[in-house]
C-alpha cells in the first residue's frame, strides 16, 4: 500500500519553507555514479515524490529535462511557483503508476519518499521506465539530528533534540518500521541489478535559525500526527524545545544560527544492459 501524507496546503507550504532538500554534494555522487555506469547525454530524469520539488530543482541544470511526480496537488502548486527553469514539468501520479514509456528515463529518484511507496511496486515501475544502464537512486536521511552551537556542551543540547525525538516515537506510522533506514537497506538487498551501492553514513552540516530547525522537525509525519490529535500539546512540545535550546545556548533570538548535522543514506542502482 502507497500513503498518503503532505497533501495540506499549510502542510506543503511548511514543507516548502523548512525541508532541507539534499547536498549538492550529494547530488553530485548521484550523478557521478549515473555518468560511470550509464554516461552522457543526461535525458530525462524523473524525480518521484517530489512534493514541493526542492530536490527537482538539484537536477534541472544537469537534465534536458526533468519531471517532478507527487500524489499532492497542493505539493505540486507549491513546486510550480518555483520552477523558473524552462526544463522542469510536474505531474500529478502515483509513485507505482509513473507516466512514461518503458525504456525511457536516464535516472529515477525519490529524495526522502521512497519509505511512503509501495516499495515492491515502486521497484517495479522504476525497473520499467528506466533506460539500459539507466540509474535508480533513494535518498533519505535519519530523524534524530544533530545540532551544534558555539562552546555549549554537544550533550546538553542533543538531549534537548533527543527528548523531542522521544515524544513523537508514538506518532510514528507503523508501515515505518523502527527506522527507516532498515527499509532502504532491505530495498538495497532486494533490487537484482549486479551493479548498485549502499551507503548508511553521510553527513551534511547546515547553518540554520534555531526557529528553522524546529520547523523542519515540524514537517516530519510524527510531528503533523500529534498536530492533528492534540494541537495544543504540539505546540506546547515544540515552544519547550525552542526555549530549553535558546537557555542553553543562551540567546534571546530563535533567529540564532545554529549548526545542524542531518545523517544521510542512499541506494543507487543501474539497470543491466540486457534486463
């Protein structure tokens, strides 16, 4: 079963606004991997999940053309507001239903959506669309984030992150699991391609407001769960933290920049020739 999340408008323009769409760092072992396995020219890539198209946007510059997917039309409005390169389209599908002709994209991605997929199917579809020597790449990185600011104590200050991480464990959707990596690293397993790479521990470090890192933390599924069902203690949860870090770090402002360490992890694939 594919879910259904992110679809809200205020949702999506929260998701706009905080996510953090993948290092260009990043983008670029994606690419480099493309290039040695598949080659030039980059054709078409298809980013599915996009929500909001940060993650599209990354590949524009790189692509003839690139086309963002997503099963949220108030995702979607958001990514064509800021899609001002002439080679990005968005269409409204299904992560198992991709509107393409088999054998006909360069690279296919799924920058921290592929966990909400029908993940078999998915694999599937993915499997047909791409090209030869076409390349599949999952992208997603870990909840429990790591901040750092100035000479405050590391310790002190993630226990405040993990105290947060904590409360919002009830909220987790089951399909899930314990953690998320555990899936991409089974669906790393399960793809039957010879050439493909895991990769568990990337870190990427951002400076940040400190209001900026709570409203990411406030896009994540956990966070919107409690929301719906308690909105008062979600927002009593989040101001706790706010205050709690700002005492630490000893500032007035939430607008303080912080340092923000997000643990990524990929699988990148490429279809056999003869498959």
């Amino acid at each position: 079963m594919a879910y259904r999340f992110f679809n809200g408008q205020a949702h999506a323009a929260s998701y706009w606004k905080h996510r953090v769409p993948p290092s260009d760092e990043l983008v670029q072992l994606v690419l480099q991997f493309l290039e040695k396995h598949k080659g030039h020219p980059f054709e078409l890539a298809v980013d599915v999940g996009c929500g909001s198209g940060q993650g599209t946007l990354l590949l524009a510059k790189h692509f003839d053309s690139v086309v963002g997917t997503d099963v949220s039309p108030a995702q979607l409005e958001l990514a064509l507001q800021h899609a001002k390169e002439k080679n990005i389209t968005y269409r409204e599908c299904l992560a198992e239903e991709l509107p393409f002709a088999d054998s006909s994209v360069d690279l296919v991605t799924a920058m921290t959506a592929f966990h909400w997929f029908d993940r078999p199917h998915f694999l599937q579809e993915a499997h047909r669309v791409l090209k030869p020597r076409g390349c599949l790449a999952l992208l997603s990185y870990t909840m429990d984030m790591e901040i750092s600011y100035q000479d405050c104590c590391l310790h002190t200050l993630n226990q405040v992150c993990k105290e947060f991480y904590e409360a919002l464990k009830p909220y987790r959707n089951p399909c899930l699991g314990a953690r998320t990596d555990v899936l991409y690293r089974a669906a790393y397993e399960s793809i039957p391609y010879p050439v493909k790479e895991w990769q568990e521990n990337i870190w990427v470090r951002r400076s940040m407001p400190l209001c900026s890192f709570i409203g990411m933390l406030e896009t994540f599924s956990t966070y919107q769960a409690l929301l719906r069902e308690d909105p008062q203690r979600a927002a009593n949860l989040s101001q706790d933290m706010c205050e709690r870090l700002m005492s630490i770090m000893k500032v007035t402002s939430a607008e303080t920049e912080l340092m923000v360490g997000i643990r990524y992890y990929y699988v990148l694939a490429c279809k056999p020739e003869e498959a």
